[in-house]
C-alpha cells in the first residue's frame, strides 16, 4: 500500500509543528502592560500535561498530513481542538504563582497557530460534508455552548483576557448590548427604510440612478470622519428640535453612530432590493400580470418573494458589517465593544483589545453562519430558472 | 447635453481636491464658521498634501500586495492541482470577511508595533478578499467553449492561463480590485488610531478637540480620493470588458 | 365572440399596430401569425389589457373590454405565453390555483379543479401537485402554464407561442392536446405564432399580420390558395403550399371507390400523411380503413394530387 498525502494536510501539519515544537505556548508577564517572557509547551503545563498536549498535536497532524477518512479528520481536529481549550486553562494557573494577582497569563502565537491549524481542518472537514443549513447552525450552537460551558466552569479565569474581564465584568455586558443594540438597530431601520426605497428604485426608473449614486458616494466617506460630521447636526437637533433630547438624540454618543451606520446599511439593502427585483423572470411578471393579479399583489405574492434570497444577501452584508462598524462608534462616545479596543490601544494593553475584539469577531461570525443558512434555506425551494 | 456633464464634475472634483490639499489657506473662510473658540479652521500639526501621499502611498502598497497573493491563489486554487483547496479557499474568504478592521488593526499591534505596518497588514488581509473572491470568480466562470477551443488549439495550460483565462477574466479581477481599494482608502483613516501617517490623523485630531473643521476635511479628501479612484478604475474596466467583446453592465 | 374594431398602438411615432379589425367567432381557433415585430403579440396583449390601446375597440361578448378594470379584465381570460411564466417559489398546484385562489373560490372547490386539470393533461395530482415548476420536464411545465391559464374556466384564452420553447415530437403532442382541450370545454382560443405550419394545423382562420397591419384574415385553405399580397405568399412558402393544403384535409375525405393491396391508412389521418406513405412506398394506391378498421375504400396518388393543385 502506498502512502498518500493530503496536500492541505501537509499545510496544516507544517503549521502544528511550526507552533507546537518552536513557537511559545503562553506568555507571562509580571503584570499587565509589561513585556511578556515566552513560555513553550513543555514549559507551561505541568509535566504530565505537557507531553500529552504534544502527543495529541503530533497524532492529529498525522492524520491531517495522511488521506485518511472524514470523520477520522472530523475526530481529530475536534478533539485537539478540546484540548487545547481546556489545556491553555490549565497553563493559565500552572504560570501563576500561587497568591500572584499581578501576574498575566496570555495565550501565545503557538497557541494561536495550533487553534489556526486544527481550525482550518475542521473548516475542510465541514465544507467537505456539504452540511445543511440546520446541521450548520446546529454545528455554530454546539461550539458555542462548549465555549460557554468552558467559561462558566471558570477554566480560563486564570488567563488575562478573563482577568480583564472579571474586572470590567458590568460594563462589559453594558458595552455589549450597546453594540448589539447598534448594529440590530441600524439594521432594522435600513430595511424599513431600505425595503420601500428599493422598491420605489426598482420602478421609477430615473430615481434608480440617482439614488444609488448617493447612497454609493456615502460609502467612500471615512466611517470615522461619517460618525464625527453628525455630531453637530445631531446636536443641534437635540438643542432645538423640542423633545429631541428626550428621545436620546445627542450631538455625542450613540445618536451620531446610530446615524452612520443606518447610512451605511442603506447601499446594500436598496442596492440589493433592486437587483433583485430586477431579477425576477420576466416571463413570471408578464404572467402574473395577464392571469389578473394587481400591483400590490404581484409585488408581495411574486416579486418580493422571488427577490428576498438577493435581498436577504444584501441584509447579511450589512449586519456584518454594522457590528464590524460599531466598534468604531467608541471613538465618539458611542459605546460598544470598541471601548475595549480603543482603551486598550490606549494602554498598550493587548488583552484589553482582545476583550473588545474576540466578542465582536465571534458576533459578526454567528450572524454571517446564521444569515448564511437562511439564504441557502430561502433559496432552494425558489430556484429562479436561468431561461 | 447630459453626455459631458459627469466629466466636468469629476473634473471640477480634481480641481478643487488639488487645490485643497495644496492651498488650504484658500479655503479657511469656508471652514472657519464651523470651529468654535478660535480654534484653527485648517489642520495645523502637519501638512495636508504629505497627508495625502502618504495616505495613498499605504493603500497602493496594500493593493498591490493583496492584488498580487490574491490573484495567485485564485489561479492556484483553480488549476487541477490545487482544485483540493477550492472549497476550503470559499469558506475561508466567506469567514475571513467576518473580521472587523479595527479588530485586525489593533490584534496586529502586539506583532508589530504602532505606526504603519498594523495598518499595511490590516489593509492587506481586508484587501485579499473581495480581489480573490472576483479573482475566483472570473476564473470559474469562462465560457466552456472558448476554454475548449483553446484546448483545441493546442494550447498548454500555462498558454491558456495567461493568452486567454486571465485577460478574459481581467475585467472581473479589475472589479475586485477598484472595491478593495474604496475599501482600504476608508480603512486606512482607522489606521490612525495605532500612529499611522494617514488622512485619519486629520480627523481624529479633529474629534479629540472637537474641531468639526478637521473631521470635514479629512473626511471629504477621503471621500474625494474615493469617488475619483473609483471612477477611474470604473473606466479601465469598462475598457478592458470592451476589449475582452463582453458586454459593460 | 371577439369583436376587434379598429384598433391601434402607438408607441411615441412607432405605429406598433395599425386599424387592426377583426372578428373572432366562439369556440373556434383563431391564430395570429407574422414575423417577429409585426405587431402580433402587442395586439394579443390588448385583448386582456396587458397593452391599453392608443385607439379603437375591443368587445367580449359585445362588452367593451375596458368596462372593467384591467385585472378583474384578465381574471376572466386565460393567458398562457412561451416559456410558461411559471411563478418559481410556488408549487405546480399553487401556480394553477392562481386565478381561482384571486378569484376567492373556496379550497374544496379549488383543489377540485386543480386536480381535474393536472389528470386531464396527465399529471399525477399526488405525485406533481407538491413540486416545484424547476422539477418538471419542459414539457410538463408547458402543460402546467396552459392548466394554469384554464384553471377559472375562463371563455377566452390567449396565448403567445405558446409552444415556442418545445422541441419538435413534444410540440406535436403539445397540440394535439390542446386541440382535444378545446373540442372539451369550447374555448375560444387566440394565438400567437411565427410558425406557418403550426398556424395551418392549429387554426379554424388565420390573421397574418406584417408591420402591424392586418394583411390577411381567412380560413387556411383561402391563405393557402389565395394569399393577399407577396408577404403571405413567402410567409407561407411557395414550395410548402401544396402539402399544406393536404394537411388540411382527411384521408377519409379523398376516399374512391375500390381496393388495394398492403397495409390500410386510418380515415383520420391527414392527406398529406397519405401522399407520403404513397410515394415512399412507391405503390399507386392505398386501402383506407375506419374507425371500426372496416375498409372503406382506397386513395391513389393521382385523386391525391389533384387535391393538392390551386384551388379555383
């Protein structure tokens, strides 16, 4: 029998060899904003741990690197994915001396790129099996709750993204909900706003261009320099529009942040209402119109179901890119995961960037998975011929 | 009579976006009623033209870079013997659009410090993807009997990629380019948060002292830049699909 | 009955159709043929007010077409166009419920329907009513686009070539059905086509139209003997015209006295059908049987060519 490779296998082990064996495992650093000391695998796990951590790293690359079955790839990408979860945990209380308060724990590039390698077979597996849209959600629920179990169980509180956390705990899940609240928001009042325009776009004609060119040229205006151009108008509204103020318009915060990133989702909702529309067979619409059907009821029984997968495509875009988006909204006040981010720019403070980035990053990830699997859900049973 | 207007529009932009980033003092009058307490209308702490180049300099770095990796995995990944990765390159591309620039921005600070390089790498890896996913898709999509006539002809696989698969595709790759580059232009304002000498500077300097002047200027040279950059790449590619006997959508 | 009274489209200073009249009798067939830009489908398309006209008018049953509004008008009208226009996101049996389902009919009443019109054109209303049209054959969505226009029982029905997307042996039987569905219900039917051949087999007259006027309106034979002006004699092809005429007619019709050796033609078969079978074989004559296969005589290749000279 001859042995055959698997040619991202070959990738993915060089990968895992690269960080088990040279790069470091976990940085210590005296405390926060100091340089860290680098800590190799063997180095930051007590001695049985170590090894085995090495043995599962070098067994899963072996069956990486060979062409050996699915669910064998999908068994071992899971379990050293396992591993390495609860093993980093581990390193985090075995670098902290005892008593030690000061002391940071981070995980560090070898950690990293073995999370990256082990990733990126899992990823192969999973494309490979041609998932359905449910079991693909089902997949993103299951890796959420392990990584919520992991979190309860107070595994990782020894490492210093979590120590930043366990120090901010309430602002973090006030900051939180500010992004969401954002980024959902915005969303929902481009698409009403969006949906109407779209379709007003799609049968006025002269309006179409006109309208898009604007929204477009809205694009190509810097978010940050967007967020701060509606803080006057926003405060002057606030000061004389009377009741304004009430409602929670301000000229800093939330209001002008909120503003931009509607402006922002505005280009794909109208853009993609109206190809969309522009989509549906025209022999469909000729039909509907000569069995008798009126505007309204070609609109909502033909046109706007035929076009919401492209709609929906257009929805996606903009949900993940208004929670991408939001953490800029910190910069003027507007809250949201980028006060992590930007005040750990501030402070050097790289676990502190984390803290903001890691939440914003696996937000935008879950709704693209999420969004993902509505469209392709939407999208089968309403194959638009190509005729 | 509507045919030169949108040229004498882009021409009047030029204009007066060269006359601003070399003359600001000519427009203080315009800005000066937007700032408060006497404070300069005009950005002070650096030279607007420097800016700009430098600006541009980040993002023409970025974009050939992205161009060049980004158009070589798509031709990788679409030749027979990289065909395993295809899949993979797909979710990879649909994941990797998931990760905010700021986020990328300031992860990338701890590797290699403040200044430039977080803002190169960020726009780098944001530029790679709508450049590979054009790329990607240009190179799939040929129409079958040409790629057979060309087989036919006797052409070999490297003849092929660069006599017919790439020029066909150019104006797709082209498309994937322009929107990468309206994409990092903006991004690269964030860049200025970590140090970076960019357009950004103006505007964030503008927001510290709550100067709606700086935040005016900066913003609009981006957008001007933008708008330009975009409409002049829109024309090559109109061009090229021309050349190539595709229709201009 | 149609009654079409000088009627005109136009299109800023493109006159589309020019003072077309018309008249269209109950339960028959009547067939619009011309090139492509004749006007043809526009002046279709005026019948059911999908194109209001610039002047003229148009009655069904001595009402003037615009006493209603244009899609309480269309409701009532069949209208079946090429490529079907089947809806994508709706079954096969939600897309022929269409008109009743606008039209309020009650469930019962409607699956009724919807299940009487799926077994007549031979599809299984359990296994296709759940599809969707992109399941289907091209034939089968064909028949689904024609069931759906007949689904409200509608008087008139309207179709723009109908058949155009359909290679030819599922053509044939497409028309054949469509001839039997029309016998059934009475229909008054009004199509569509730039198929001289499918004219001459499917119509009871035939409109010729060309750059939006009316040339020509008649019984078949008469276009084929007499045509009106150059335009039909090339529409309808000068070396065609005879075998035309005899596809016209039934073997049963040019039967003569006597016998003949081989095996006998059916009645029903079309002249044209015979002179082949004649010719090929290269015999003088052939037996004709009935319906009953009783004999009924013979025909013979010179009865059969005499049929086929100009008429005087």
């Amino acid at each position: 029998m001859t042995i055959r490779f698997d040619k991202l296998g070959v990738v993915i082990a060089a990968i895992a060899a690269y960080a088990a064996l040279v790069a470091p495992f976990a940085t210590f650093r005296a405390n926060r904003i100091v340089p860290g000391e680098a800590r190799s695998v063997l180095e930051a796990l007590p001695t049985a741990v170590g090894p085995l951590l090495l043995a599962i790293v070098i067994v899963g690359a072996l069956i990486a690197l060979l062409k050996t079955p699915l669910v064998l790839r999908l068994a071992a990408s899971v379990v050293a994915l396992i591993a390495l979860a609860i093993l980093i945990g581990i390193a985090g209380s075995f670098l902290t001396p005892a008593g030690n308060t000061f002391a940071r724990i981070s995980p560090a590039s070898g950690f990293w790129l073995l999370i990256f390698a082990f990733t990126l077979l899992l990823a192969d597996v999973l494309t490979r099996l041609n998932l359905s849209p449910w079991a693909r959600v089902g997949v993103l629920v299951v890796a959420a709750l392990a990584i919520g179990l992991l979190l309860i169980s107070g595994q990782w509180n020894s490492l210093s993204i979590l120590k930043e956390y366990a120090n901010r705990a309430d602002s973090f899940w006030a900051e939180g909900s500010k992004h969401v609240t954002l980024a959902l928001g915005s969303l929902a009042a481009a698409v009403i706003v969006g949906l109407p325009l779209g379709i007003l776009c799609h049968r006025v004609e002269k309006l179409r261009a006109g309208v898009l060119n604007v929204l477009n040229i809205i694009q190509t205006i810097p978010s940050i320099a967007l967020f701060g151009l509606l803080i006057a108008p926003l405060g002057w509204v606030a000061a004389h529009v009377p009741g304004a103020a009430a409602l929670g318009i301000r000229g800093i915060g939330t209001a002008p942040a909120f503003v931009a990133l509607f402006l922002y989702s505005l280009l794909p909702v109208v853009a993609n209402t109206v190809v969309g529309l522009a989509g549906v067979p025209r022999a469909a619409n000729d039909a509907a119109r000569g069995m008798g059907m009126t505007d309204r009821q070609r609109l909502f029984g033909v046109e706007f179901p035929l076009a919401f997968p492209v709609i929906l495509t257009g929805i996606r875009i903009v949900l993940v890119q208004n929670i991408g988006l939001a953490t800029i909204a910190a910069l003027i006040g507007g809250g949201g995961f980028g006060v992590f981010v930007f005040q750990g720019v501030g402070q050097t403070a790289m676990d502190l960037v984390l803290l903001g980035a890691v939440p914003t990053v696996a937000l935008a990830f879950a709704a693209a998975i999420i969004l993902d699997a509505v469209i392709e859900m939407t999208a089968t049973k309403r194959r638009v011929e190509t005729a | 009579m509507k045919a030169w207007l949108p040229s004498l529009l882009r021409l009047l932009l030029v204009v007066l976006l060269v006359a601003f980033v070399t003359n600001p003092g000519w427009f203080q009058p315009l800005l000066k009623p937007l700032t408060e307490n006497g404070a300069p209308a005009i950005y002070n702490q650096g030279s607007l033209l420097t800016l700009t180049f430098l600006h541009l300099r980040t993002v023409l770095i970025a974009t050939v870079a992205a161009t060049i990796v980004a158009v070589a995995l798509a031709i990788l990944v679409t030749r027979p013997a990289g065909a395993e990765f295809l899949p993979l390159s797909r979710s990879l591309v649909n994941i990797g659009q998931t990760f905010p620039p700021v986020a990328v921005l300031a992860l990338a600070v701890p590797a290699v410090g403040f200044g430039e390089k977080p803002t190169l790498i960020a726009l780098f890896l944001y530029g790679l993807l709508p450049i590979f996913e054009n790329a990607l898709t240009g190179l799939t999509t040929l129409p079958a009997n040409v790629m057979e006539a060309a087989r036919g002809a006797g052409m070999t696989g490297w003849q092929r990629l660069t006599k017919v698969e790439l020029p066909l595709s150019a104006p797709i790759i082209l498309g994937g380019i322009r929107l990468s580059v309206v994409i990092s232009l903006a991004t690269a304002t964030i860049g200025s948060t970590v140090a970076a000498k960019t357009l950004g500077e103006v505007i964030i300097a503008g927001l510290l002292s709550n100067n709606l002047a700086f935040v005016l200027q900066g913003g609009l040279i981006v957008a001007a830049l933008a708008v330009l950059i975009y409409d002049g790449l829109s024309a090559i590619e109109r061009y090229t699909a021309r050349r190539m006997g595709q229709e201009t959508a | 009955m149609i009654e079409i009274e000088g009627i005109t489209k136009r299109y800023d200073e493109t006159t589309v159709v020019d003072d077309v009249s018309m008249v269209i009798e109950p339960r028959t067939i009547a067939v619009i043929v011309g090139t492509s830009g004749s006007g043809k489908t526009t002046l279709l398309r005026m019948i059911n007010r999908l194109v209001e006209p610039t002047a003229g008018i148009i009655k069904l049953d001595g009402k003037d077409n615009r006493s209603l509004p244009g899609y309480e008008l269309r409701r009532s009208i069949g209208y079946a166009i090429q490529g079907h226009g089947l809806f994508p996101h709706r079954t096969v049996a939600q897309n022929i419920a269409t008109v009743p389902v606008l039209l309020g009919w009650d469930k019962a009443r409607i699956k009724a329907r919807v299940d009487e019109l799926m077994t007549l054109y031979q599809l299984d209303p359990e296994a296709y009513g759940p599809r969707y049209p992109h399941e289907l054959s091209g034939g089968q969505q064909q028949r689904v686009g024609v069931a759906r226009a007949l689904a409200a029982e509608p008087n008139v029905l309207l179709m723009d070539e109908p058949f155009g997307a359909l290679d030819p042996i599922i053509r044939n039987k497409a028309q054949e059905d469509l001839l039997a569905i029309q016998k059934r219900f009475g229909t008054t039917i009004i199509l569509v086509t730039h198929d001289m051949e499918e004219a001459v087999h499917m119509g009871d007259k035939i409109a010729v139209m060309d750059a939006g006027k009316l040339v020509q309106y008649a019984k078949p034979a008469e276009i084929l003997a007499k045509p009106a002006s150059a335009f039909v004699e090339t529409l309808v092809g000068a070396s065609e015209k005879p075998f035309r005429l005899l596809s016209l007619g039934r073997v049963s019709d040019a039967v003569e006295k006597g016998t003949a050796e081989g095996e006998a033609i059916p009645g029903d078969a079309s002249q044209r059908d015979a002179l082949a079978e004649l010719l090929w074989s290269g015999r003088p004559a052939l037996p004709v049987k009935g319906e009953d296969g009783k004999p009924l005589g013979r025909v013979t290749v010179d009865g059969l060519v005499k049929r086929a000279a100009r008429p005087a």
